[in-house]
C-alpha cells in the first residue's frame, strides 16, 4: 500500500494540480487585492459608496430597522442585497482576471512570434529556388 500510494504522489499529473492549487491560490491573493484596493475604491467614487448589503425582505412580519437587527433577533430573511453585491463582486473579479488572462496571452503570442522564425511565401521560396538552379 505504500509503494503504491508513492507511486500515486509521484506521477507527474498528481504534481502538476498541486503546482496548479498553489499558484491558484497565489493568484486570487493578487486579484483579490486588485480588486478591493484598486478597483473598488474608483467604483465606490462614482457610486457614493452604495451599498446593498442592508436590503432584505423580512419574512417573520415584524419590523426591524436592518439587516443586522433582524438577523439578532433571528428572524428570517431574505438577503437579497448580499447577494447583489456578491454578483457585483464576482462580475468585477472576472472582468480582472479576463484583463489579466488577455495581457498574458498577448505576451506569449509576441514571445512565440519573437522565437519562431518567418517563413517566406511558397512563390518567394520557389523563386529562390529557380534562382539557384540558374545559377548553376
């Protein structure tokens, strides 16, 4: 059972998903701050900091003057602003890392273009080829 649980650590696909998960979690941190110290505060400039998490609808037919207050005296609700901003939230994180994916790939396309070299047209290189045998 040990050699065969080294033998499962060991296989290259185990290795590349844990490389993969650690540099998952890597980047979220960046784009975790990208968003809510770059990104969130240019939004909230024009928004006046709106704030939807204190919208909810109160099921227990009592009044309560929040959210907060509502879910102390543990009635039920139904959190819809929380949920709003966390559809605000998701769709800003997947417009950052859209940009950063996008960026990314340009720079691979412009290092694949730089190591490749230019293949000349097919006529270009049967010209050339025409060329030598004249030559000789």
């Amino acid at each position: 059972m040990l050699k065969e649980f080294k033998d499962f650590i060991a296989r290259g696909n185990v290795m590349d998903m844990a490389v993969g998960i650690i540099m998952g979690a890597a980047f979220t941190t960046i784009v975790k701050s990208m968003v809510d110290d770059m990104i969130t505060p240019v939004i909230g400039l024009f928004t006046n900091g709106i704030d939807f998490s204190d919208l909810f609808v109160n099921l227990s037919g009592k009044d309560f003057e929040s959210l907060a207050a509502a879910k102390a005296a543990g009635a039920a609700t139904i959190n819809y602003g929380i949920f709003i901003n966390a559809v605000i939230n998701f769709l800003i994180v997947s417009a950052v890392v859209f940009i950063l994916v996008k960026n990314v790939n340009r720079l691979k396309k412009k290092e694949e273009a730089a190591a490749t070299p230019a293949v000349p047209p097919e006529d270009t290189l049967l010209l050339r080829e025409i060329r030598d045998l004249l030559r000789k």
